[in-house]
C-alpha cells in the first residue's frame, strides 16, 4: 500500500510525467465523468494507491475535444460524436441538465415481447445504492412519488383525472446541475491517496499471458508525451462510446478487441426515443393542470410526468416509455407566446445540444413572426427573461428548463422512450484515426419497429384515456408519430448498452459484477454495461452501479495482497 508522500501534487498534468515512464497503482479509474469520479470517491482515504486518469483538462480544449470527433452513416438521425459528451474533467456532466430518475423494476425483467431483455442482475442490487447516488447528485431524497416529495404531497398532474394505462404519481427529480469535476475535485485532492492527472489520454489496454489480464495501458498527452500505468485493477469509465472504442483499439493479442470474443462490443448500441408531439386540450381550470416545477421540501425540483404502467406495457407489448405536459412546439410561432419566441430568437446562442430542437422548420419567414409574438408580449417575455435570470443563470440550484404558462390549457405531449435493444446498432472502428493514430468511432446508430410503435400505442392509449374521462381531447396525426419521434434523432448524450452485461461470455461482454468477461483485472463503469434503456435518463443509474462496483472491488482488494508500490509509484518501463 502506498501513502502520498507531504505535498504531493494529487491533481496534475500528464506533462509532469516523463516520457517512457511507467506509473503503478493499486486501481487506475479511467475517465472522471459522474462514473468515474463517483468511483474515485468512494477509494479516498483508503490507503490505497489509486490513479484517476483523464483525458481532458479543467477547461474544454478544442484538440482534446476533437479526439471525440468520429462517423456517423445517418446523421440525420445521430449526431457527430464530438457532440453531446465532453472531453475535460467532470466529463457530461459539466454540461448536462441534471434530470434524476430511477430505472423501474421492469426494466430489469426479460420481457417476452422485447428480444434481447432482462438484466443477470435485479432492480434491488442497483436500488439499494440508489440513495447515495442521489446524494452524490444532489438531487435530494431517493422519493419518486408526487404524493410524499413533499408534506401534503405535490399538486396533481391533473386534478380529476384517471387513467387506465398511465401513472400520474411519479415525479422526476433534478440535480443543481452538479458538475462531478467542480463539485468533488477538492475532495480528491483532500484524500491524499487519488492522483488526479488530467490530459492523460488512454489510447490502448495491453494485455499479458493469453490476454486474460490487463498489463499496463498505454498513456498519451497531447504534447506527444507516451507513458504506461500498470495497475492491479482497470476500470473504464470513458463513457457509453468511448469505452467500446478502447476495447476494440486494444488488439494486442486478441485482433477483435479486447472482451470481444463473442463479436458484442459495440453492438446493442441505444440512446432514447424522444419526441414532442399532439395538440392537448383540457377542459378544466387552469390551476387543475401541474405541468411545471414544484419544490421539494429539500429544495430539489420535481415534476409530474406521465409513466406508462408495466401492466400496459405487457399487455400492449410496449417499451418502458413516459410523457410530460407540454407547452407547444416552440419553433411554431403560431402559439402567439413572446417568451416562447424569445426563446428560438436567441438560439444562435444556444449549444448544439439544446439548440438542435430549437430548428427552423417553417422557413425564413419564421424569424418574423417570431418578432412579432415578441413585440406584442413584451411584458410576459420581460418576466420570462427576469426569471431566467433569477432563477437559472444565477442561482446555485438551477430552474431545470423552460416552463411558459400555455394559453387556454393547451398543451403538446413531450415522448421520452425506452429504445429496444437491436444488435445492428452498433458502433466499430472506423478507416480514420486521431491525432494518437487512434481509429475514429463509426456509428451505425439503428432503431426498431417497436419503439416508435410504443409511441404510437402511448398516444392512443392516452388519447382513449382522455376520452373516457370526458374533460380532455387529444390530437395528433398518427401517420407522422415516426416523423416527430424521428425528426431530432437520437436522444442525445444517453450511450448505452455497447458493452451490455450478462450471466455468461456468450450473451455479452461484462459479467454482473461489472467485469469483462475472460479479462481478470478489467471492469467498465457507465451506461455502455446496461442491457435495456429504460425510460429513465442514465445518470442516476450510472452513479448507483459505481457505487456497487466500488464495493466489489473493495472486496476484491480486501482479499488479494497489495502490489508492491514502494516509492513514488514511478518507475522507468524499461
Ligand atoms: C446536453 C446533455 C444533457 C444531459 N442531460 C442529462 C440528464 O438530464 N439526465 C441524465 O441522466 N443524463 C443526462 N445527460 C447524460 C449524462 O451527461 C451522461 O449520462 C453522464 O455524463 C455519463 O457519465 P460517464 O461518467 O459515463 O461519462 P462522461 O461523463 O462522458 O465521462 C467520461 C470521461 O472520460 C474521459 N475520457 C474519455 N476518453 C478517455 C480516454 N481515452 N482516456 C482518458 N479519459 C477519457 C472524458 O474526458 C470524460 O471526462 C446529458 C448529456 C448531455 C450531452
């Protein structure tokens, strides 16, 4: 075991270690994103000598980013991958919006209906580290029900009414954002046993003997400087695209890729299916609709949503799939709402990411129209703009998203779904490499009948549902469900399922405790080990399988000696 000599630098640059030099560790994490610093963590103060190794530096870096940059053969339907991750300390998470909800227990079940379901793990292995990983989130207590976030419960979703196919109960729950690099960097350097170094570019695992363990990985910084870690254990926490990537760069004696004997690595690649969609109208008063934030007692925001039951699911044969209130399409100035107008106005300004549903889809001629609901709303969009102000850019704990009272309780219907696991979905090594010689990702992102079929049905069945109610009527063009869910691709920077997790080699490429299959020393963390998707956004359930992973290997250490890491823990490889 190796303690951190007094004023050890724990957070430092690759280029402070020498070219051909080979560092040693008991645990070398690779990747600070939520994954990887959740990880970090969870060894600090431990006394073992672990190593953090990241990419990116504190700051975003264009030549760091572009190592993301890769193919993609639709990509009208997927967006490049430099995209939608980020490539620096804190990973995504510098930039995402902090949406927390649990996986549901049926997400863990083979289902009959949906090829290539069920976990080799149970919703209650994951659930138990679910309420420190809201802790780790910030995103307040592990309570996912309207009626108890709060003494006296949430308002209803919509007062009165019942569903047959459709939980109202269930609220979302969101982080500050929390930025896992700002948030928890002066935690890793206070445990004085995590060396933190930043641009430290893992570009190939190397392995020993039939393959079987890792030996070292090979290091690269941006300067040109190569250096080796040789560590008792490996976790790869790059992410749900960048960890199949190493896998397959790593061809030194299996020329598949690393952990890819059965051909999986890669493939099972989903993201979400997502969509706004439909006119609602609902005949009730306006404060009968709760379609916006409320606070819970602990400060978090919550919203109410609309889950799909498991019981429609089964009956329907459908993907786990969910639905928001929501205010109309903002690119459509014919809602007459300033703030709304605002909104597409200022979307030059706006990142890719959020900007890209922002996009012109009536012409020129919208920027006009757009002006004018401005010109005519001028107070609404002035307390819009004071608000976002207040209560986004400027507060710690941030207002999630855009909430613009709708005229006449009209809503649209925001889709969030579940995508199927479809073995042609896939991502591989493409002809181009980086500037590490590295090839370039090769996206061939697919999707399948059912998960725009599961939007078809949710809306029918919704719609029915209103019907029978009698106070609510909803419309949408069934013929262009596939469009809408469609139009915007992809759901963003949700990875998942490229590395998925099974009982035995054969059905996948990690075992259920994270390992990869066939490599002794080899674990990933992230949403690339998820068998199915969920309606849920990763995040939450990344951070929980961390935490487990952590406890698995603590185990292991426990149980196996140290490797002798006398000095520094720097060595010369020669
Ligand atoms: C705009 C946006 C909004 C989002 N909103 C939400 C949301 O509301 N809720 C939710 O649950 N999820 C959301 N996400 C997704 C969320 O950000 C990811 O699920 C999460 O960050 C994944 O964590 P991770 O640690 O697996 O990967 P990452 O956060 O991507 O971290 C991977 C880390 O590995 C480093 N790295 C990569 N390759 C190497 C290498 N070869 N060597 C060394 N280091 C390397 C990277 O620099 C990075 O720091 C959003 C994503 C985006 C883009």
């Amino acid at each position: 075991m190796l303690r951190a000599p007094e004023g050890m630098v724990l957070i430092r640059h690759a280029a402070t270690i020498d070219e051909g030099h080979e560092l040693v560790a008991d645990l070398c994490i690779v990747g600070a994103g939520a994954a990887g610093i959740t990880l970090a963590l969870q060894f600090a103060g431990t006394g073992l000598r672990v190593l953090l190794l990241e990419g990116g530096e504190a700051e975003k870096l264009p030549a760091a980013q572009s190592l993301y940059a890769g193919t993609v053969d639709t990509p009208d339907l997927h967006s490049p991958p430099d995209r939608y991750r980020e490539r620096r300390f804190g990973g995504t998470t510098t930039v995402w919006s902090g949406r927390c909800l649990p996986y549901d227990p049926i997400d863990f079940d083979r289902r009959p209906w949906i090829a290539d379901s069920g976990w080799p793990i149970s919703y209650e292995d994951v659930a138990r580290h679910y309420p420190a990983a809201m802790e780790l989130c910030e995103a307040g207590e592990f309570v996912f029900s309207g009626a108890a976030v709060k003494p006296g419960g949430m308002r209803p979703l919509i007062r009165s009414f019942t569903s047959r196919h459709f939980d109202t109960d269930p609220v979302e729950r969101f982080s500050c954002p929390t930025n896992f690099g700002a948030r928890y960097r002066h935690r890793l350097e206070a445990s004085r046993n995590v060396d933190v170094i930043l641009g430290a570019n893992v570009t190939e695992l190397l392995t020993e003997g039939d393959g079987a363990r890792v030996k070292s990985l090979v290091v690269r910084g941006l300067d040109g400087r190569r250096f080796t870690v040789a560590a008792q254990q490996v976790v790869l926490a790059t992410g749900g695209l960048e960890i199949p990537r190493l896998l397959l760069a790593s061809r030194d004696r299996h020329a598949a890729g690393l952990g890819n004997q059965s051909g999986l690595v890669g493939r099972f690649y989903m993201c979400h299916i997502a969509g706004t969609i439909g006119d609602l109208r609902l005949d009730v008063d306006a404060g009968d609709v709760n379609a916006g934030y409320e606070q819970a007692d602990d400060g978090t925001y919550c919203r109410r949503r609309l889950a799909l039951t498991p019981e429609a699911q089964a009956e329907h044969g459908l993907a786990n799939a969910l639905m928001r209130l929501h205010f109309p399409a903002i690119p459509d100035p014919s809602h007459g709402s300033g703030p709304l107008s605002a909104l597409y106005l200022a979307k030059p300004f706006v990142g890719h990411e959020h900007g890209k549903r922002l996009q012109n889809r009536g012409g020129e001629g919208m920027w006009l129209r757009h002006a004018l609901n401005v010109a005519r709303d001028p107070l609404a969009t002035s307390a819009f703009l004071w608000r976002w102000l207040r209560y986004r850019t400027l507060a710690a704990r941030k207002f999630p998203s855009v909430i613009v009272p709708t005229r006449d309780n009209r809503f649209s219907l925001d889709f969030h779904g579940e995508q199927v696991p479809n073995r042609d979905s896939r991502v591989t090594l493409g002809g181009e490499t980086d500037a590490f010689g590295m090839p370039r990702l090769a996206i061939a992102w697919r999707h399948s009948p059912t998960d725009i079929r599961t939007a078809e049905v949710a809306l029918d069945l919704f719609a029915g549902d209103l019907r029978r109610w009698g106070r609510g009527r909803l419309t949408y063009d069934r013929d262009a469900v596939a469009h809408h869910m469609l139009r915007d691709g992809a759901y963003g920077g949700h990875h998942i399922g490229t590395t998925r997790m099974s009982a035995n080699p054969t059905g996948g490429v990690v075992d259920p405790q994270g390992r990869v299959h066939g490599v002794a020393n080899l674990h990933i963390a992230g949403a690339s080990v998820f068998p199915t998707s969920s309606q849920a956004n990763p995040t939450l359930t990344v951070v929980a399988m961390a935490l487990g992973l952590a406890e698995t290997l603590k185990r292991t250490f426990a149980a196996r000696p140290h490797l002798d890491t006398a000095g520094l823990g720097q060595r010369d490889a020669a």
